[in-house]
C-alpha cells in the first residue's frame, strides 16, 4: 500500500483524493436525501398521509369518477379497452384526487386576489377623497380609493376591488 503511494505521482494522488472526496460526498448527499425523505414521511403533516386521508374519506366518490373515465374509454373504444378496465378504474380511482386538488389549486389561483376580503367592510378614510381619488393604507399595503368625494373621517363600504383600487361608497350621504 504505502508503495504504490510512492509509485504515484502528486497528481494522480491529488487526483484520486479528490474522486475519494467526491464519492463520499455523494454517498454522504444520498444518506441524507433517505433520511430527509423518510422524516418528511413520518411527519403528521406529509404529502403522502394527506393523500391517504383524502383517498380514505371519499374513497366511493374517487371509485365513481374512475369508474366514469374508464365508461367514457369505453364508449369510444369498446374493443381495445375491455381488457383493460380493472386497470383503468384503479389508476382513474387513485389518480382523481390529486387531479381534484390541482383543479382546487386553479380554482383558488384564479378566484383569490389581494383585497377580496376588504369587499363589504366599512372602513373610515384618513385622507378624503378628492375628484373621486384617494389613498388609504391597510393591513401595511397602500391602496387606491375610487368613488364620490369625501371629506377626511367619512365612513365608506369598500363595494369593488380593481387592481390596486378599492371602489368605495360613503355610508352617509355627503352635503
């Protein structure tokens, strides 16, 4: 052993030390990406448990929709899929309710924007409106106002959200 290390070049030495380094990194890098992977399963909060849990509460409705999708296969296809129907509504049954939670996602994604809760809230205006705009700060975000003109300390319903702007009518009327 100690010979072939004088046999060595500094080079090839420093070379092979560096792949020696590299593969114990990556060994090491492997070692932690399994533990990693096996705590975030153990966690109560986990992807796969969350599957489980929602697979296991509607487990009739997600047979249903596979059962529906290998129907309407069949409707197109009556000789080629037949043979394959168990498989079909297995894989329709498991994979429907992360297609559920993606068009859940989507739904949100395009139903949410900033502000939609201050819709129906009287808010009192620190600045006044002025030729139908104002500026407001709530929650620590500044926002635009829109509606008729009003004195400072007037109460207002926000009634619509534009963008950045807050629609607003005064609550009483304004002389």
């Amino acid at each position: 052993m100690e010979q072939e290390k004088q046999d060595l070049s500094f080079a090839q030495r420093l070379q092979q030390s560096w792949q020696n380094l590299q593969q114990a990194n990556l060994r090491a890098q492997a070692h932690y990406a399994v533990f990693r992977t096996a705590q975030h399963l153990k966690q109560q909060n986990s992807l796969l448990l969350y599957y489980k849990q929602r697979f296991l509460a509607d487990w009739a409705k997600w047979l249903g929709i596979g059962v529906g999708l290998t129907g309407i296969l069949m409707l197109f296809n009556p000789e080629g899929i037949w043979r394959w129907q168990w498989f079909w509504v297995a894989s329709g049954a498991l994979l429907a309710p992360l297609f559920a939670d993606v068009w859940l996602m989507l739904q949100r994604l395009f139903t949410e924007y900033p502000g939609k809760h201050f819709i129906g809230q009287v808010i009192t205006l620190e600045e006044g409106i002025v030729d139908g705009k104002g500026n407001i700060r709530l929650d620590n975000q500044a926002w635009q106002l829109a509606g008729s003109d009003c004195p400072p300390q007037t109460q207002v319903r926000v009634i619509a959200i534009n963008d950045r702007t807050l629609h607003v009518t005064p609550l009483s009327p304004v002389a």
